[in-house]
C-alpha cells in the first residue's frame, strides 16, 4: 500500500474506501468476546490516517506531544509513562533516566527494544523522533524553546542536554513521558523530502514497538490485533485482551448507551449521574468519582472584530453562569470554574491564590456585565435586545464545540443563555470533532470550547504555554499547536522561561501569580468547568481487574499496564 497522501482527491478516495469496508455493524463482527475489550470515548470520526505528526490522527496513536488523549503504549510507545497519581515515571521504552548535571538527562533504554517489523529500536531512533520536532513544526516542537541537543551516546543511551540560559527540567520530562517514538527507517526517508511528505504521510499500515497492531479500520470502528512478537513480552508480560476494538459512535448518548448494557467495557466518555449505572464503575466510587485533572477553556479569538475589545471580552465572562454549568453539564463532577488557568485542587493548588483570583479575575455577574457594556463600552441595545458597540458593531458570536461532546454542548448552552440576558448573542455551531479539531488549529473560530495542556509534570507551566505565549505561533489560517486564539503579550516569554528555571515553589507561585493576572487581566479565553484528565469508567459485566482508588495497581488511565491486569469473567 502506498504510504503517502498528495492530494485532498486521493485523501477523499481513502475515506470513501474506508466507508465501504466499514458497513457492518460495529458490534456485529463476530471476535471472540471473552478476547475483545470495548474501549470508547477517543475517536469520533472516520479513521483517514494513523500518523502521529499530523492533525486528528486516528485512536490509537494519537497526536505526538499529547497523547494522553490516545493510547500511549499500544502501538507506539514513548519511553515512559507519567502517574497522575504518585507522580511518578513508569519505565516503557526507557528503564530510567536520571539527571547527570543541572542541564543534562541521560536515558537508558530497555534490553532487547525491537520495531514490529524486526528491526531494532536503538537510541538512534529516540534521537531522530525528537530532533524531528527541531527540523519540523510539529506538535511538540516547543521542547526545543529549551534543549541544546538531543543525541544517540551508544545503542541504548541518549543523552538531552539543556539550554543552560533557560532549563526546563519539567517539561523535558513531560515529553520524554509523551512523545511516542518513532521508527527512522521509514520516517527519516519522508522527513528528508520535507515537511509536506511527512505530514501527508496516512500510515495506514503503522509500524510501532507496542504489542498491538492496527487490524482493521472503518467509518464504525478501529480493531487493533494483540503482536505476539512484542519485544517487552518477557519484561511486562502481554496484554491479556487479544483484540481491543474503538467503536465509533456520533454523540455520548449512543456510546453511554452502549457502556450501559456492556457493549462497551472501558470508556473515556462523559456520563452523566454515572452512579446510576448498573455494573459501571469509576477511580472514586462517590463523588467527585474521577480525579480533577484539566480545565476545558472556551477560548477567544482575540483577533475578531468585537472580541478583540478586552471589555467586551471581559462583560461576556461576568455573563457566565458557572455554577449551572457545574450543576448540570458536568452532573456535579466539577465545582463552578474560577477565574484562573491554575487548577485549585490537587498537585496544583499549592500555587492557586484565591486573593489575586478575587482582585483580578471575574464571576457570574449578570448586573456587572451591563454595567461594562453600558458605562464602560456605551454601548446601545438595538431592537432585538443585542448590545452595538458605537462603532457599530453588534455583538454577536458564534461558539463552536463537536458534536456529541455532550457536555461540553451542554455547557455551551448555557454560555449561550447567559450571554443573551445580558444582551450578548453567543450562537452555538457543533460540527463533527475533525471538522473543529481543524478550525481550532487555523484560528477559525469566534470562540471554541476546546482543551489545553492538563494536569502532568509540568503543569501548569503548560497550561500558561498553551494559553498565552506566541513564540513560534503562526498568523491565523495556518497550523498552530498551542496559543489557538493568537494572543500576544510582551511579559509572558520572559516569565516562562523564569518559571522554567525557578529554584523554589514559592518562586513559582510568585511568577504564576503574575501569568494568571495577565490572564486575568485579558481574557484570551474562559475557563468553564474542571474534568477529569480522562473520564473513566469500566463495565464488569464482561471484563475484571480495572484499577480504582481502592486497588490502584495503576492509575486511572487508559495506558498499557490497565490491559495487563483485566481479565475476561
């Protein structure tokens, strides 16, 4: 099969061959059920390609530098894993890694690493993944913002060394636990014709070190085969399902119904009243039932006529009725959103300040967001109750999320109403998941409910990245990772790289402190409710062995090590 793309038409021909192969039922393929696992909640759309560069890439593989939204470990593996639990790293690729000096991490891989294909995977192959992201924009180029040099010492050892003006341990440490390596042997030849090839490249037969392999893939659902030849066999022991198939459904609904009657064993979805569901479970059996782990943003493109008015930006936060979206959308899971980009609960709270929260930041205020409209902005509510700047222009909005995120669409319903009693026009638009995903990345979007960086070994530093900083940011409609609403301030870089390189948590917390007032201040995006890193629930009715909080053999995540413990009942 040919391994690239040129064109959208043959990109077009792929998706409709793949519709065709996908008409059957996604649960009417006949794989043994006591050597399938379910798993639903990260693909929702068509599987057009399986590369980990490039945008919206099909479960499991993910897209590199985040994919914790995916399955790290499945079919590629990244050289370790990062517990939100204990905070610790879990060797995969790599048996440890360990500081030599201030600025230079020396890792050393595992005995015996080998690509599916037979070749071995050396250090060489670590070494090409990262230095990929120094050559190409790609989704974890930022981690060259603070790295000299990323080289192969010997077979088994690669060395990072830092840049010694601005160390970032953190986040080294957060990619070396994300970043899903990659085979040179087939990706260095693309990469040496040039970023086009390599991000057109469909990879629709993947070659990845992991113990599964992708089978089958259609418009209904990803079926990943157990590779029995897996090099870690002897080290972690195989998986125990032999397939594990993604359904792909249209909305929550459907794939919550499906976990419901066991059709679905492991889920990333978003259930509402899940305590009510027989046989289904979660990390916490009462509430919060998850971990708090992220902080869904509704993000302002700051470039758009009326939303680049700070004041308008500003009125439309105070509209926001955060504890109806706690309440409702997020079924209790989540206490109402604050003002700030810190997370105050968990590993994060030691740097969330509720005083500079109350001095800067805003709440639901719907008598406040009049008054900023009228007095501050004097704007002049026209005949249909939508406020017009004096400049003429009327505010209002579209915000877009996908389709069947169900929370999220419900959450901006209520964005929606609370901004219109306020005589702001906020319409919602929920297109299918790829469609957004695209939109998101070129700056095509008034406002978008959309993720950022979540809670990890260098949170929240991430999540100020994400939000605020422009370096190497493109104009809008080309391909950004991070900064979605374009964003610019002349302090953030430099306070950055001060808190990459703090020598105390209090240090940290002051030069946070002065991140989320900039936030604060500007409003380049709300925050709407806190979620769980990764909703997770597993139904019983087939399958046993999911870790909780009372027997967390691992964390609540959807990583490799969960598939070594269940069991088939």
């Amino acid at each position: 099969m040919k391994r690239t793309w040129r064109t959208t038409a043959f990109l077009g021909m792929v998706v409709l061959a793949v519709a065709v192969a996908g008409a059957a039922p996604a649960f009417a393929q006949g794989l043994p059920r006591n050597q399938t696992l379910y798993i639903a909640g990260f693909q929702w759309g068509p599987a057009n390609h399986f590369n980990p560069l490039a945008p919206n890439a099909a479960w499991p593989v993910g897209g590199n530098g985040n994919p914790d939204q995916q399955a790290p470990g499945y079919v590629y593996e990244s050289l370790f894993l990062y517990n939100i639990v204990d905070g610790r790293f879990e060797p995969l690729l790599a048996r440890e890694m360990k500081w030599v000096d201030a600025t230079t991490l020396r890792i050393q891989l595992q005995p015996g690493t080998r690509w599916q294909d037979g070749k071995a995977l050396t250090a060489r192959d670590v070494a090409f993944t990262f230095q990929l992201a120094e050559r190409f924009a790609l989704g974890y180029s930022s981690f060259w913002q603070y790295v000299k040099s990323v080289k192969a010492v010997d077979d088994r050892t690669v060395e990072i060394a830092l840049d010694p003006a601005k160390p970032n341990r953190p986040l080294v440490e957060q990619y070396v636990a994300t970043v899903m390596i990659l085979p040179q042997h087939i990706w260095g030849p693309l990469a040496d014709k040039g970023r086009a090839e390599l991000m057109q490249f469909t990879n629709l037969k993947p070659v990845g070190s992991g113990p599964y392999q992708v089978q089958s893939y259609s418009a209904e659902r990803i079926v990943l085969q157990r590779f029995e030849g897996y090099w870690g066999k002897s080290l972690y022991g195989m998986p125990t399902p032999k397939y594990l198939v993604h359904p792909i459904f249209k909305s929550n609904d459907a794939g919550n119904l499906a976990l419901k009657q066991g059709d679905v064993d492991w889920s990333q979805q978003f259930v509402p009243q899940v305590w009510t569901l027989h046989n289904v479970q979660t990390w916490y059996d009462k509430e919060p039932y998850y971990i708090p782990g992220s902080i869904p943003l509704m993000i302002i493109n700051v470039h758009k006529k009326g939303l680049d008015n700070v004041q308008v930006r500003r009125a439309l936060a105070y509209s926001i009725d955060y504890a109806l979206i706690a309440r409702t959308a997020m079924s209790r899971y989540s206490e109402p959103a604050k003002s700030s980009l810190i997370l105050p609960t968990g590993v994060e709270s030691q740097y969330f300040d509720e005083q500079l929260v109350e001095q800067y930041g805003w709440k639901h205020d719907p008598k406040k967001a009049v008054q900023i409209l009228e007095q501050e902005l004097k704007a002049k509510k026209g005949p249909d109750g939508i406020y017009v700047l004096p400049d003429g222009t009327r505010l209002s909005f579209t915000v877009q999320t996908p389709y069947g995120w169900t929370d999220w669409m419900a959450a901006l319903q209520v964005v929606s109403q609370s901004a219109k009693q306020v005589g702001i026009e906020v319409r919602t638009d929920f297109p299918q998941a790829p469609i957004v995903s695209t939109n998101v990345q070129n700056g095509n979007f008034d406002l978008v409910l959309w993720y950022v960086s979540q809670v990890g070994a260098a949170s929240p530093w991430t999540r100020f990245r994400d939000v605020l900083d422009d370096r190497g940011v493109p104009p809008i409609g080309q391909q950004a990772f991070q900064n979605y609403g374009r964003f610019s301030h002349p302090d953030v870089a430099g306070l950055l790289d001060r808190a990459a390189s703090a020598g105390s948590p209090e240090q940290l917390k002051e030069i946070y402190g002065q991140l989320d007032r900039i936030f604060m201040e500007n409003v380049p995006a709300i925050p709407l409710m806190y979620r769980p890193l990764l909703f997770y629930e597993f139904n019983t009715t087939h399958w046993t062995g999911f870790p909780t909080s009372q027997d967390p053999k691992a964390p609540p995540m959807f990583y490799i090590s969960v598939l070594r413990l269940v069991r088939p009942k």
